[in-house]
C-alpha cells in the first residue's frame, strides 16, 4: 500500500513511456515467437500431408503386388474353381427344386414352397450360416504374405 499512497501523494514518479515501452516490446516478441510457431505449424502440416500421402502410395504398391502374387497362385485358381463349381452346383439344385415343384403342380406344402423360391443373401448376414474356414484361412494367409512374400496360401477350399 506504501507505492499506491506515494503516487496518489505525487511522491513517487511513474514514467509510463518506460512501462508502455517495456510491454510493448513484450508484445512485440509474444508476437515474434507465436509467428514462429505458427510456421513450425504450418511446415510439420505439410510434412505430415507428404508422409502421409508417401505411406498410401505405399499401401497401394504393397497391394498391388498382393494381388499379383494372389491371382498368379494356383491356390487362388483353386479356389476360383470351387467358386464356379458352387454356382454350378445352386443352379442345378434349384433347377431340380423347380422340377419338382412344376410336377407337383402346386401340391407341395407352403412352407417348402416358400423355402424353394427363396433367394437368400450372398455376403455375410445374421442368420445365414456360412462356412467360416475359407475366410478365416484366406484372411490369415493375406495378412502373412503382406509381411513375407514366401507365405503360403490355403490349398483347402
């Protein structure tokens, strides 16, 4: 309280060009310093953008040569056959189905009606079994080949 009842009392000489000096200098390097980190900001952004940018080019070449390596296999080839032989294999089913709905002349109980006309999802849905050993065995082989290019694919379909 002693400085306050000093200057209220002109006693004591406050020379506000020295203060206004010192705290504008003061802003002046506040300034400075957040224009520089500004910068930093803007420099890292665009490292980042370029580091990320390289890492999904990378990603895709990586993915690329996966597919090359996949398609050329015969394991692949192996499974792709057991593709079409399935489809082969659910339209003759059905074509049989169909047979002998058409014979029967609409005789054949309702809910074996319903279940022959049925077209069911082919992707993986809730409530539609699917066999999980090709998946489980494919996914795990991809992930390995990503790691080691001497991997081993499923001979299993």
């Amino acid at each position: 309280m002693g400085r306050v009842y000093n200057y209220v009392n002109k006693e004591l000489e406050v020379d506000l060009d020295l203060h206004f000096a010192q705290a504008q200098r003061a802003v002046n390097e506040a300034k400075a310093a957040h224009d520089r980190l500004e910068q930093i900001d803007r420099e890292l952004q665009t490292e980042i953008t370029k580091a990320e940018q390289r890492l999904r080019q990378c990603h895709t070449r990586l993915h690329e040569a996966l597919a090359a390596v996949v398609t050329a296999a015969p394991e692949f080839a192996t499974l792709m056959d057991a593709h079409t032989q399935a489809w082969r294999r659910l339209r003759s089913v059905r074509a049989a189905l169909a047979h002998i709905q058409s014979a029967c002349h609409g005789n054949l109980p309702q809910s074996i009606e319903s279940k022959i006309i049925a077209v069911e999802p082919l992707e993986e849905r809730v409530h539609y079994p699917l066999d999980p050993e090709p998946l489980a065995s494919w996914s795990s082989a991809l992930q390995r080949l990503e790691h080691d290019h001497e991997a081993e694919l499923p001979t299993e379909v």
